[in-house]
C-alpha cells in the first residue's frame, strides 16, 4: 500500500492546495463582477458612447427629505412642496463630461413637461463658481440645490453621476437612471408615470 503523499518538490503538501483552489472558485465570480463593474464606470466617465442605453434601477421608498436653499435664490426647496407632482432629480457637476451631454436634453424635457414635472438639480462635490458657470452655460432654468460633502447623494444612493432618480406624484421614488441618458430615454420614464392613474 503507497504512504501518503507528502510533499512535492516545491515543498507543498498535496493538502495544502485544496483550500487555494477553493479560495480560487470563490474569487472568480466576485472578480468577474468588478470586472463588469469596472467597465461599466469606464463607460460612464467615457461618456458611455451617444445613444447607448444607460443602466436604470427600479427603486421604492419615499423620496429622501429635503429642505435646502436654491442655488440662485430662487428660495428653499422643500420635498413636501413637490408632492402631486412627478419629480425629476437630476445629480450633476461641473467637471463631469456626461452630466454636460445630457444637459440641454433636460433642459429641452423641462420646456416640454413645464406643467406636469417638476426638475430638480443637485450639484455634488463641485466649486460653487463653477456650478453657477455651467448653470448659465447651459442656461438651466429649474433649480439646483449644493450637495458639497455627498449627504444628498448618499441618501438617494446615487453611486456615481451623471444620475437621476425619478419620483412619482405620490412623493415615491421609482426608477433611478445611472450614467447619461438620451433625450428618448428620459421621456420615455417621465411619460410612463404621468399615464399612472394620480
């Protein structure tokens, strides 16, 4: 009867591999998905290719409260303000080559929806000259409020930008749209909610 193994020339024992190999098939996936998730950030901060449809989240839960001064003075923004309304909350900086792609299409979808929607922007992490630079830049008409230090953001659990989270007139948050949209792809969300029954 042959001994048991022992070593190898390496000096590893046959035992001592299992647990790598195990170690190994459990890695995979969690590598394989960042990965896919790496790709997905390259995309985005790449622009994600004009047209191409952007990732998009089903989410629920009452949209996050807000009660922050307007960046232009145009007064507070309050989320109890904002019920009965759908509510387009567009995440946005200046130094963000995506977020400036989809601007004039928001823009353009604000003219469109004037009565019916309600945009808001939220500036994340951006120089306040800057903010208001791109503001007349893309002579923006709704509102934005600052989000400097990310609270907004992390309670809407936005990840990156450009995102959009959109709410339903019962003050629900619905879908949340990772990455540029197209000016289509937008409509086709907001237009899906003012069909639902108020």
């Amino acid at each position: 009867m042959a001994a048991p193994l022992r070593g190898t020339e390496s000096g590893l024992q046959a035992g001592s591999l299992l647990p790598f190999n195990e170690m190994l098939k459990r890695a995979l996936p969690v590598i394989g998905v960042a990965l896919a998730g790496t790709i997905v950030l390259t995309l985005v901060a790449l622009g994600g290719g004009r047209g191409a449809t952007a990732p998009s989240v089903e989410t629920s839960g009452p949209m996050p409260a807000l009660d922050e001064p307007a960046m232009r003075g145009e007064g507070r923004i309050r989320t109890e303000e904002l019920r009965g309304k759908i509510v387009l909350v567009n995440f946005w900086a200046s130094w963000c080559g995506p977020c400036r792609l989809e601007q004039p299409a928001l823009e353009r979808l604000s003219q469109e929806f004037d009565e019916e929607v309600a945009f808001l922007g939220v500036n994340f992490g951006d120089d306040r000259a800057a903010a208001l630079e791109y503001l007349r830049e893309f002579d923006v008409s709704y509102p934005s409020v600052e989000d400097r230090d990310g609270r907004i953001a992390h309670r809407f659990l936005v990840p990156y930008l450009p995102a959009t989270v959109l709410v339903d007139r019962t003050g629900e948050m619905r879908y949340r749209l990772l990455g540029e949209q197209t000016e289509e792809s937008f409509r086709r969300y907001l237009v899906a909610l003012l069909r639902e029954a108020p």
